[in-house]
C-alpha cells in the first residue's frame, strides 16, 4: 500500500498544481481586459475622428461676430469634383460675407487653373457677392501660383495682391489629347467604331483627324478665350496695361504682373489684413469636407474620372 503514496514532502503537490492553474486563469483574464479596455479606446478615438470630420467644427462664433478679416482658400485644380469647386468656393464666400463681424474678405488663390465652366461661376458669384455687399471689399492674395482659370477667378477681386515671385497670368485655353493612328497602323490595329450621326466620332484618339473637326474646335477655344479675356477687362479695367503678350497665353513673376496692371501690389494675407482691411484678427471660412464626404466623394471621382480618361483621353477644355 505504501507504494501506491504520493512521495514525502508533496503532501500538498494537488493543491499546488491547482493554485497554479487558477493564477494562469487570473492573468489571462486580466491580460484580457486591458486589451478589451485598449481596443475600447482605439474604436473611441476612431470615433471621436469620424464626428470630428462629420461635424466639422470650422471656428468660433463668437470670433465671427466680432470684426474681423474673412479669409477662403482656392488650393489646387479648379474642378467640379475638387475641393476648388464653384459650390465649394461660392458657399464659402457668401458665408464670409454674410457673416456680422466681416469687415473685409480675402480669397487667397494657389491654383494653375482648371474649368472655364467653375472658373466663369466663381467670377460671376465674386461679383454678385460684391454687389449685395457693397461696403465689404473682396481682396485677392496669390500664393505660389494663380494662372489660367486661378486668375479668371481673381479678375473679378477688388484688388489682386501677390508676392514678387508668384506666377501670373497664362490668359488662355488648351484642349490637349493624343492620337494613336500612326502607331496602330503599324501594328496592323484597326479601329472598329459604329455611330448614328457624321460628328459623333469626332476627337477620338483611334481615328485621325480631319479638317472640319480641327476647325470645330478651335472655333470652341477661341469663344472661351473671348469669354476669358472679357472677364479680365471687365474686372481690371483701365489698370491693364497694352501689351501684345497680354492674352497669348504667357504668365509673369508677381513683380511684373504690376507693371502689366494683372496685379496691384505686393504682400500676403497678413499684411492684407492688417494694412488693406485694418482687421488683423483673421478668421477661415474656407469650406472643410468631412471624412465620409470626402471618401465617397473623392471616390466617385476617382472612378468617374478615370472612365471619361479612358475613353477620351481628357479631350476637354482647360484654363491651364
């Protein structure tokens, strides 16, 4: 019978092994809350981002309702599905405007330009703006760039002030594609394309071009550059200067854009703030997608863009 005895001095050797086991099962436990609590916090913060960007809190209202220099951003591209969009911009600035404490607004343009449709809606949306709101004056800064459709935009500004090295100018259209005939010749690649209607194919990057599609569209060109040029006359006046460069297309430094009348001095938001406006306090009224927006927006744009270059090639006007 003393065989079958647990070995002297384990007298407790199942206790043991059970304390053991119930420790294990305590730190796995509590290893297993703190990364319960840990996650808790992550989908917290993730949530906290996604109402931050829902809900999009732009400012202080009260800083809205004391004086202050109104200011909006056009960054980039000038597109329908960009953040430089007519509705983007327009829904801004009447915001700034409407605002009781603005005293003074400034559009401060980054851009190489973009649409002649949202460029010619933005102008026309300055000057009703500046019409309804007769005693606040609507000022343009140029950052690095303001060309093409960038100072289409601009021309409809009380005032354009720019730094001496910004880029200025480049009055004029472009409609730019390829044109694959001579290659596809050499490949032996036929174009196979079926239509209802003589014009239907026209611009299409397998075909080649023909004289009556050439003319088309430069016909086309030449009224958006009338339409261009029209605007800047209408929004720079007697401050232009004659020069034969002035509507080729050609851009300038800021400094020289002065002296053509494009431009009417130097300086940069600040200063315009501080010195133009006399209300250093400034508060940005630029429009801020939130994080779902800006997803499916960017998203859809994405997918839609790339279908249209696909099939054309981008074969469209450009203030650029």
């Amino acid at each position: 019978m003393s065989d079958n005895l647990p070995p002297r001095g384990n007298d407790n050797w199942e206790c043991d092994a059970l304390e053991r086991i119930a420790m294990a099962a305590v730190r796995e436990q509590r290893a297993a809350r703190r990364w319960r609590i840990f996650f808790r916090f992550v989908f917290l913060g993730v949530l906290a981002v996604i109402a931050f960007g829902v809900f999009n809190f732009t400012g202080d209202r009260v800083a809205k309702a004391s004086k202050h220099t109104a200011l909006v951003d056009l960054q980039g591209e000038i597109s329908s599905n960009s953040d430089a969009s007519a509705d983007n911009i327009g829904g801004a600035l009447e915001s700034a405007f409407e605002a009781e404490g603005t005293a003074g607004v400034i559009l401060r343009i980054n851009s190489p330009g973009g649409s002649p449709v949202q460029a010619g809606i933005m102008f026309n949306e300055i000057n009703r703006l500046r019409a309804k709101y007769p005693k606040t004056p609507l000022y343009v800064v140029v950052d690095d760039m303001c060309a093409s459709g960038g100072y289409y935009v601009a021309a409809a500004a009380d005032k354009i002030y720019v730094d001496k090295a910004s880029i200025v100018g480049s009055i004029g259209v472009l409609m730019d594609g390829f044109g694959f005939t001579g290659l596809m010749d050499k490949l032996g690649i036929q174009r196979r394309m079926h239509t209802s209607g003589s014009n239907k194919g026209a611009f299409d990057p397998f075909s080649p071009e023909t004289p009556t599609m050439n003319a088309h569209a430069q016909d086309m060109l030449d009224q958006i550059h009338t339409q261009f040029i029209n605007a800047v006359k209408q929004g720079r006046g007697q401050r232009l200067k004659d020069d034969p460069d002035l509507f080729t297309g050609m851009f300038w430094t800021g400094e020289k854009s002065i002296a053509l009348g494009l431009a009417d001095g130097l300086g940069d938001a600040n200063y315009v703030a501080r010195e133009i406006i006399k209300q250093p306090d400034i508060v940005d009224y630029t429009q801020k997608e939130s994080i779902s927006e800006r997803v499916v927006k960017r998203f859809g744009a994405s997918v839609g863009d790339a279908t249209v270059r696909a099939l054309t090639l981008d074969g469209k006007p450009h203030l650029h």
